[in-house]
C-alpha cells in the first residue's frame, strides 16, 4: 500500500457503483464499532480499572481529541503522501488491533484490576502495564479513526467522478445520501445494540463485538481493492498554508511594499488574483519576490516554497485567519456533549424501563439526541425555511450567523435543564437514603433526562449546520477540505478542554478535604453544581459570539465585511463529517 497511482484515466473499467458497497460498508462497520465503545466507557474503566468518574471522564476526553485532531494528520499523509486508499486501509487496520487489544483487557484477567478488587482485601489498583496496554488501545483506535474519517467518504466520490458523464453529479449526490444515511443508521445501532449487548451480555462479548465487526470492515475495504480508482497522491493544502505561515515568519523584517506591481508578487500563471487584500498586510511577505533569481526556478516556481509562496497561498490563510474568531465560538457545544458522559451515570441508578419486560441501558440515551438532531433538521429543512425565507429573503430562512446564535442559546437552556434534573434526581436519593450507596435505584424515571438530550441534539444541529454554511461562505472552495478540517479540529479542541475542566474541576472542589463535585458516588458529589458552571460558561460564550458578531456584516450570502473574493461560494456541507 504504497504511493498511488492515477487510474482513472488509464483504467477506465474501474471505480463505478459497484465500489460503493465495499466503502460504505467498511465506514458502516467501523461507525458501529467505535460509537459502540464509547458510551459505557466510562463504566468499564470505573468498573475495571478503579477510576475515580472524574479521572475516566478525563480520559474518554482525551480520547476522543486525539480521535478528531489525528483526522488532520490523517487528511495531510492521504493528500501528500500515500492516497486516500493506503490511508483508509492502514486507519481500518489500526482501528481493528486497538479493538482487539481491548477486547483482550476484558478476557485476560492479568490486563485488568477488576478481579483485584474483587477478591482481595489489600489492592494496590491499576498496575502502569495494564494502564499502559488500555492506553495503547485507544492510541491505535484514535489513529484508525483520524485515518478513515477524513478520507472514506472522498475517496467513494473518487470513485465516481468521471467528468465526461453528464449523469456524474446526479451519482455523486446519490452517493453522498446513501453515505449519509448509512451513517445515521450506524451510529442509532451502535449506541443501540452495541451498548445493549454490552449491558446483557459483559463485556467480553460487548467489545467481542465492536472488533468482529470491524474486522469484516478490513476485509470487506480490502477485497473491493482491485476495483477501486486511486487517485495519486499531491501537494496538500495544509501544508501550502503552513508554507505561507513560515515563509511570512522568516521575512518579518523585509519592508512591505505600498505598490501593487505583479513582478513584486509571486503569482502562478493560471493565478486570478493579481494584488493583495489590504488586511493582514504582515502576511503579503510570504509573496514578495526580494532577488528574482535566487528565489525563482527557470520556469517561474519558487525555488524554496518555504520561504516564498503563491499570493494565493497567502490570500487562502489570510480567508483561514478571518473565520478563526467565529469559528472559535463553537466549541462550548461540543464540551457540554463531551462531558455528558457523566450522564450514563445518572441514568443507571434510575428507572429506565419503557415497557414492563424492557428497559433502555442507560449509555443508550444518547440516541434520544441523535433523533432530535435528525428530527429538527428534517424539520427545518422542510418546513421552517419556506416559511422563513417568505420573510427575510435568505434562501435558507436564516443566516448561518443567526442560526449559531440561537445553537448556543439552545446549549445553554441544555446545561441548566441538566442541573435542575440532577438536583431533583440527587435530592430524590437521600431522601430514600440511598446517599452511601451510588449504585441504588431511585424512584425516578430516567425519562426525565430525554429532554435536555434532545435540546442538546436540536443546539448542535442549528448551530453545527450554521457553521459549516459560514465557513463555505467565506472561504474559497479550493479551501472546502480545509472547512472539514476545522470541524474536526472544532470537536478535537472542546474534548481536550473538558477533559481540563473535569480535572480542574474535581481538584479544586475537592480541595479541603471536601467531597468532589464530580465524586464517583454521585449522591454526595453535585453533578448539578457542574452543569450549572457549564451553563455559565455557554452563558458566556453566547456574549462572546456577540462580541465577535461586531466584527462580521453577514449579507445575503453570508459574507463577511472582511471577506475577500472566495469563488463560487455554494454552501456544500455535505462533504463535512457529521457530528454525533
């Protein structure tokens, strides 16, 4: 799995729909396995490992950045190194041995400290071999999944672009809805049947499963190898804005110009752009040509691109440096959704039947998110955008900028509905005495947790969609993978802070001696102390946006006042990863 090669052109037997139930399928499988890990982890490690809920809430953070900010790594090595096909296939494989050593922290008593708590008196917990062997499982399952992410689903539309076919569109966006829905589908199973069968079952047969399914996805992506187009590794565009970035650094002390001569700018032949915007002037060194034959080749390129770029180049990061601010407001959204795994342990101690012989396990709540995301796009889609745009005169009925705003209000209403349903559930257990004992059922149906699942599921769709139509507006599409990158980069960041502000959290409030806010036994801890700070903080984050907003004139097509020119602005998101 090497380099590729450009076969489109020289195969032209290859690629087609019959490729697409080997791509779809391999990202079916791997979504239920890996969305079906991380619901109960939480669980587990307290359960296997003798975490504090604290300590595992950090960890799944740390995971689950790692899992998103690798999706950057992953997209430089496919678009500069090896392919898209090497990429999906090496991340397919990674993610199959991280499972299957997980899997094997399960069977193998000696890789776990659960038999240690339960048979011995004197138990020194959690040896740094068995933390180091759990820690490898997820390294290798963050390394699959930054892998396969970004690259799967452009690697099916490679297989479909053939642009002589008139029909060529039409496929592409038949592929991109099949995509989509196999994803909705994988994600209500994973957290669903997985979770289920992890709850009925143990967890030797709960993470059994996850690694036999994504075993068949290796080997389903692998057989269809012979039929798939692979498309020839190239310059990526990360690396060209990292290129600007050194190249403006290295001549921070070069004087800049007030002429706008083309001979003083490095402009490639086929280059639209012919003069510098007037922002961010620092920036307009990585263009200059200061000796023309010391830093161009004979044929006009730049002899080190690393120390002279394209004004192009510049224009592309000085477009990634205007979006920053508001793009940047979005991750409280995407922290109140990472430290809701506390939640699984709110809901285990409830009731949670919905018929007399079933009840929902408690990490399955989430799909109550994941319908109302679905329901309110659906929704929005359909029924509120004719409505509104008869009003405001946006084709989507409100502007992206509008729809983050309301998003955020959405999350903070979310937070606070979370604090008031906890200190119902924690003064309902002391009543019936049930403060010593974490794991006592209270009579309380978890039902009553439904709804800020689906508030939180309804914040992440308008404002998640509202951001991806912003950032399409106001960066060029040749910057649309750069769109995608951001929204992993946008999950990534959030993770890692909540996993900071559960750790910071859990030591200050339990400085003292004192019982900490996010204490395992979450009777005598106050979960809803924790929500009502995460609810302060999107409070917040929400003047923040306004703040931000001053610095932004959103039109009809969601422009900025500080935008430049960006090409052909449709808002294409679907080639963005969904969130869940």
């Amino acid at each position: 799995m090497g380099t590729e090669t450009q076969a489109e052109e020289y195969y032209p037997r290859k690629g087609g729909l019959r490729t697409m139930p080997f791509i779809i399928v391999n990202e079916s499988f791997e979504r239920i396995a890996s969305y079906g890990l991380s619901p109960n982890m939480i669980i587990y490690l307290m359960t296997y490992y003798q975490m504090s809920a604290a300590t595992a809430g950090s960890i799944i953070g740390i995971w689950s950045a790692l899992s998103n900010g690798l999706a950057i790594v992953g997209a430089i090595v496919s678009d500069s190194y090896l392919g898209r096909f090497s990429v999906v296939a090496h991340g397919s494989i990674f993610t199959l041995i991280g499972m299957i050593i997980l899997w094997l922290t399960a069977m193998i008593p000696q890789l776990n400290s659960f038999s240690c708590s339960q048979f011995q008196h004197v138990c020194n917990g959690t040896t740094a071999v068995q933390l180091a062997v759990l820690l490898s499982s997820f390294v290798f399952m963050s390394l699959g999944t930054g892998f396969v992410r970004p690259c799967s689903i452009i690697f099916g539309a490679d297989q479909l672009e053939r642009k002589e076919n008139p029909e060529n569109q039409r496929l592409v966006d038949s592929y991109f809805n099949w995509y989509y829905a196999s994803t909705g589908i994988s994600t209500i199973l994973a957290v669903t049947t997985i979770v289920y069968i992890q709850d009925r079952y143990g967890w030797q047969v709960g993470f059994g499963v996850p690694a036999i399914l994504m075993f068949l996805s290796v080997i389903m992506f692998l057989i269809g190898s012979p039929l798939y187009i692979k498309v020839k590794a190239k310059e990526s565009l990360l690396i060209g804005l990292l290129q600007a970035a050194v190249a403006a650094f290295r001549k921070r002390n070069t004087s800049i110009s007030l002429t706008d001569s083309d001979d003083y700018y490095h402009l490639p032949i086929e280059s639209e752009i012919s003069t510098p915007s007037n922002d961010f002037r620092c920036l307009n060194r990585a263009c200059m040509i200061q000796d023309p034959q010391r830093d161009l080749n004979p044929d006009g390129s730049a002899s080190n691109p690393w120390n002279l770029c394209s004004l192009e180049q510049v224009e592309s990061l000085k477009a990634l440096i205007r979006v920053l601010p508001m793009w940047s407001t979005g991750f409280i959204i995407f922290v109140d959704m990472n430290v809701f795994s506390f939640s699984v342990l709110q809901t285990k101690t409830m009731d949670r039947h919905i018929f007399p012989n079933f009840e929902i396990p408690a990490a399955s709540f989430s799909v109550f998110l994941i319908i109302a995301l679905t329901i309110w796009l659906s929704f929005y889609d359909r029924v509120l955008v004719p409505l509104l745009s008869k009003y405001t005169g946006l084709p989507r009925g409100l502007s992206p900028v509008t729809r983050m705003g309301i998003g955020l209000i959405v999350s903070c209403m979310s937070m606070a509905l979370s604090a008031i349903t906890e200190s119902i559930r924690r003064r309902r257990a002391i009543e019936e005495g049930h403060e010593d004992d974490p794991s006592a059922l209270v009579n309380m149906s978890a039902m009553w947790f439904v709804p800020q699942y689906a508030l939180l599921g309804v914040a992440e769709a308008i404002h998640a969609v509202g951001q991806i139509e912003f950032l399409y507006s106001l960066l060029p599409k040749s910057m649309s993978s750069i769109a995608s990158a951001m929204y992993n980069i946008g999950t990534a960041v959030p993770s890692l802070f909540g996993s900071i502000l559960v750790s910071g959290v859990d030591w200050l409030s339990s400085t003292g001696g004192k019982t900490s806010w996010l204490s395992s036994n979450i009777n005598r801890g106050h979960l809803d102390y924790f929500y009502w700070l995460l609810s302060f903080l999107s409070l917040l984050n929400f003047f923040y946006f306004l703040a931000v907003c001053r610095c932004y004139e959103p039109g009809n097509d969601g422009s900025s006042r500080f935008s430049h020119v960006a090409e052909e602005k449709q808002c294409n998101y679907r080639l963005l990863p969904e969130s869940s």
